[in-house]
C-alpha cells in the first residue's frame, strides 16, 4: 500500500502571519515576488471578515532531499533571514503575504492599484457599512493613501483618518489591528459612553473582529521525502493561474542553496551585461531589426545539454564498472534528470555548451536560415548545439560537415521534431557523435522517409518542412527574378526576402485553381518584397514582361538572365511564360523532390501522403501577417 506524503490540517490564521514574522513560514528562491493590487487584497479582507473560505495553502517540509535557498514573505523583519524555516510555503503566497502586510506587519503597504501603478496604502473597515446587511462587504473595505486622507474638491480631506481620534469618530477600523482590538478600544473611554456606540462596537467585534481571530485555514503539507520532481508537478498544477515553474527556476533555487547564481549566471547583472541569454540573443545577429537566430534558446535548452553530456558521462562510468545485468543510467535531458543535475556538472559542462550553440548559429546561417521565424525547429536546435559541442572543431572538416547536414535535413522533413522529442535529442546526441566518428548512420538518417506527394500538402507557413524548402532553394542558390542577386545574409535582409506565390493568388483564382493546390510550397519560392510588388496578381508571362522592361526607377533585366533566375529556382521558364499553370506545378514537384533527396541522402517514397498526416492550410490571412513589410 502506498503512503502518503502529505498531511492536511487546520491552522489558525494568526498563527501561520506570525510564523510568517518570525521566519518559520518561508518561500522557496523560485517563487515571484508578491504582486497583488489593492483591490485584491480588500476583496481578500472582505472574505476572511465574513469568515469565508480564501482557498487551502500548501507547504514543503524542510530537511529532505530537496533543497532551496529559502527567503521570508514580503516584508517580513530582518531577523527572519537568519532563522532556519521549518516550512517553505508553495502555493498561497499571494493570500499569506497579503494578509501578513494588512494585518500583522505594522507598516504602510506598498502595492499598486489595478492599472500597475505603484503606490503605498493603508487598509480600514468601515464599522457601519461592514454591519449593513445591504452593503456588499467589499465595499466596506477601505484603501486610503499613506498619509491617512482622501482629498476632495478644493484640496479639502474628504476622508481624515491621521489620527486615531479621527479613526474613532468616522467609525473606521484599522485592519493593521483586527488581532489586538483591545488597544484600539481602550484609546476611546470616553467615547464608549455613547450606548448606541458602545452597542456597535460590540455587535462589529462578534459579527467581524472575531472572525479574524478564529479564522482557520487548511493546509496541505508535503513532508521531507518529497521528491524534486514532486515538487515541480505539484507547483505546476497549483499555480495555474501564475507564471509556470519551469526545471530551471527548481535548479536554481537548488543551486541557490549553495550560494551558486545560476539566474545571474544565465541573466547577468543588467544592462551592460546580459550574461548568458544576452550573448545568445546578440550572438550572430545579422541585422538591427532581427533578432539572432539564438535569442529563442531557453535557460532550459542551455540545460538540456549539459544534462546529456552528463548523464553520457554516468553512463560511460557504469559501463566501466562492467557489472553484468545491471540496467545502465539513461543517457537524457528530461526534466528529471535537469531536476538531478549536480552544480558540479553545470560548471563542468557550461562553457562546452555555449560553444556548441554558437557554433550551432554558425551552422545554421550556412544553411541559409537567419531569422528564428525561418528556423524549421527550435528543437532540433538543442541536439545540434550538443553534437557540435561534443566533436569541436571536427565540423568544420567537410566529410564531418556532410553528415550533419544530412542528419538535419533529415530531421526537418523527416518532421521529427515536432513533439514529444525528448527522446529523439538523446538518441540524436548519441548516434550522429558516433557516425562523425566512423559508426553507422543514425537512426533519424536511416530510418527516414519523404513522401513524394508530401509537397503537394505543404501549405502552412509556421510548417518545419516548408521553411526547410524555402531554404534550401536559397543555399542552392536561387536568385531573385528583379535583382539576379543570391540571398545571402545581406540581401535577404535589406531586401526584405521572404516566400511568395510563382502564380500569383489573384490570377489563380480568376482561372478557377483551387487554393489546396495553388498554396502549396510547389508555388512558391523565396522573393524581394520588391519583386513581389512588381508580380502583383498578373498572369506569369506579364509579369515577367514587366520584369524585363523596367521602369523609370529599374533597369529590366534581359530575357535570357531571367530565365536563368526563374531556373535557380527549380522553374522551367518555357512552362511559366506559357502560363502553364498544371505542367509547371508537375515539373516543378519533380525538381524540389530531388533537392529534398539530395539533401537527405535517399530517395523518396512514391504514393500519397497516409491518412492522418497533417493537411496543412495557408489562409491568405496568414502568410500576409507572416511577411516582412518594407520599412
């Protein structure tokens, strides 16, 4: 029988605010700061005072195998740093941290209002309408500035509360006191002469008051075995409505422990110095515009491939050992294995790593993708900054180089990296470092198919293959048809370079083509935004008419070097000047099969695409907010 490792159970409201105070209550390193509005924390008042339910807490036991930097709720005394806590509050912060600052804490409350203003308040219960049974309690919470008046017309206070005496006179409660009501009371003898009034405080401290000091809140409480993994899955599932724990805010919270700053590490300090992620985003960038083709590289990428270098390490270690029948440690960047990855190894492992991305950009750009929108798989990224790590500077010989250019030609239309890829980058990892080194040929090399029709269905912009055909029209150098310019780095970017239509949409319409067929990738090709202009939604041989004659900007280009262009582009210039709309489409189809083989290494596979293969569609709507506009 399983057991279980949490327990839940009632504690007092007043109790969990001074465990808070005094350090017993703390946050893991990995939690966000506390963010709630002024009216969130009026709409929490108003329910605790009602003595409704604000939702269970939930808390991680100290002294297991989990380990994180702890640090006090907001606001908490400084003494509360050196104080070992007993339990790190998981799920609750918001609520714990809110009703600590109004209540207990003493202090203005810096928060903000709902539009993210910042600003500093304090908290009343307004004693009439908290007792009006038509009044909604929300209302009877009151926010007021730090120097307790509400301005009117002409500068007047509207709402003095500077005082206690003032307090005591309008009826308004401090929150800052709902656990010592007494001192408050006692402020005001002469007052409570009054019987009315007398009669009304007594009715607000049994019907509101004593709601805050019997308040209890359920807590769940996971106990020192908890695992990392536990944790991660448990905090993901509470916090549905926050930011997502990722491996990397666990690992750094753990790290943290041992004073190492993975954040900083990754983030740097600030401006100047961006660390990491900075150097990743800066890296290779090929215009001011663009962003380079790293900056989508996440904290956990960066960590995936450390974790493959070391759990292969662990691996190589147990074979060693060379016990017979013993399972072997999983060679793996899964969240697991992130979650147990040893600060040692970080540091071991850091530098090789941010080589290998980097070299990865290099590799990319000769394959002639630059943008990260243009980039088939950001995936596919993580086993290939790996793989270049692992060889060094073996890529740059060419036999080496042919067969990583294979490996993720093969992966791209192969579509191999879609989904569920964990294991796909370790087996990737593993067999391409043994195939550069003599061994066979990896299974995502081997064991990949291209359907020939597949090209037919290829109509999606945000498709992996798509944008591979796209590139490698232009690493086999296609040329633009206005221009007769290749598309290197340079002049797919001042020329805004991106796919357009051969036929264009217009015309294809106008001669009754249906869209499944005409916005395939068979139709299109990459082109300046100024060449795009100039096809407009004519027919082929008009445009390329136009193309021809120039105009009183532009120098047509002559016959025989546009249909030089048009055939860098795998187009058969007889079949488009004749507006052969069906002979071009088979042509064309035969030629980019035999550029995907060429960049695979094998023959496509004759037959449609099976059942259940993504149809893809391209509204038109689509592709035009995908396109890069001209400045």
């Amino acid at each position: 029988m399983a057991v279980a490792t949490f327990k839940t159970n009632p504690f007092y409201l007043h109790e969990l605010l001074k465990n808070c105070a005094s350090g017993i209550i703390q946050l893991p390193d990995f939690q966000r700061s506390w963010v709630w509005d002024e009216d969130r924390i009026k709409s929490l008042i108003a329910s605790v005072s009602r003595a409704f339910p604000v939702g269970a807490l939930m808390m991680l036991e100290t002294g297991g195998g989990v380990t994180f930097k702890p640090r006090p709720v907001e606001g908490a005394p400084d003494a509360a740093k050196s104080v070992a806590p007993q339990v790190l509050l998981l799920d609750g912060q918001q609520r714990l941290t809110s009703l600590y600052q109004v209540t207990l804490r003493g202090l203005v409350v810096n928060t903000e209002t709902p539009k993210k203003k910042k600003v500093k308040r304090w908290f009343y219960i307004d004693i009439a309408k908290a007792l009006d049974a038509t009044t909604d309690r929300d209302d009877a919470i009151v926010a007021i500035p730090e120097a307790k008046f509400v301005k009117g017309e002409f500068g007047r206070p509207e709402l003095d509360l500077s005082t206690p005496a003032q307090e005591y006179a309008q009826l308004m409660f401090p929150v800052g006191q709902v656990f010592d009501w007494d001192d408050w009371q006692d402020g005001f003898n002469d007052f409570w002469k009054d019987e009315d009034k007398r009669t009304l405080f007594k009715t607000f401290k049994k019907d509101v008051l004593e709601n805050f000091k019997s308040y209890q809140v359920p807590v769940i409480t996971l106990d020192r075995s908890t695992t990392k993994e536990a944790v991660c899955v448990v905090f993901e599932k509470v916090n549905t409505g926050g930011k997502p724990l990722d491996a990397f805010e666990l690992v750094t919270a753990m790290y943290a422990a041992t004073d190492y700053p993975l954040r900083k590490d990754w983030y740097g300090e600030g401006k100047d110095d961006g660390g990491r992620h900075g150097r990743f985003v800066s890296a290779f960038k090929l215009a001011e515009a663009e962003k380079g083709i790293l900056a989508d590289v996440a904290n956990t990428d960066f960590l995936q491939v450390i974790s493959l270098f070391h759990t292969r390490e662990k691996r190589q270690q147990a074979e060693a050992t060379g016990k017979e029948g013993r399972e072997l440690p999983q060679v793996t960047g899964n969240r697991q294995a992130l979650l147990n990855l040893p600060l040692e190894a970080y540091k071991k492992y850091q530098t090789q790593a941010e080589r290998g991305f980097l070299t990865a950009a290099k590799f990319l750009h000769m394959q002639h993708i630059y943008r990260i929108f243009d980039l088939p798989y950001q995936s596919q990224i993580i086993p290939l900054a790996a793989i270049l790590a692992d060889i060094g500077d073996a890529w740059e010989s060419e036999a080496v180089r042919a067969k990583l250019v294979q490996w993720y030609w093969s992966g791209v239309f192969g579509e191999l990296y879609g989904s569920a890829v964990d294991t796909r980058i370790a087996k990737d990892f593993m067999e391409v470092t043994a195939w550069t080194n003599g061994g066979p040929p990896p299974s995502t090399v081997s064991e990949t198919i291209f359907r020939s029709d597949r090209l037919k269905t290829m109509r999606m912009r945000l498709s992996a293959a798509y944008k591979g055909v796209n590139a490698l029209l232009m690493k086999e150098g296609a040329k633009d048809f206005r221009s007769g310019q290749g598309f290197d780095h340079t002049v797919f970017f001042g020329e805004y370079v991106d796919i357009h239509h051969i036929f264009p949409q217009d015309w294809c319409r106008q001669n009754d083509h249906k869209p499944e067929i005409f916005d395939s990738i068979i139709n299109k090709t990459p082109l300046s935004y100024r060449t795009n202009r100039k096809i407009g939604g004519a027919a082929p041989s008009q445009y390329l008419a136009v193309l021809e004659t120039g105009d009183k900007k532009t120098q047509g280009i002559p016959p025989d070097r546009l249909d030089a262009c048009l055939a860098s582009h795998l187009i058969d210039p007889a079949l488009l000047r004749a507006d052969n709309f069906e002979a071009f489409l088979a042509d064309r189809q035969k030629k980019l099969l035999v550029l995907i083989e060429a960049a695979m290494g094998k023959k496509a596979i004759g037959g449609e695409v099976p059942d259940g293969d993504e149809d893809e569609s391209d509204p038109d709507a689509v592709e035009a907010g995908m396109t890069i506009k001209a400045a």
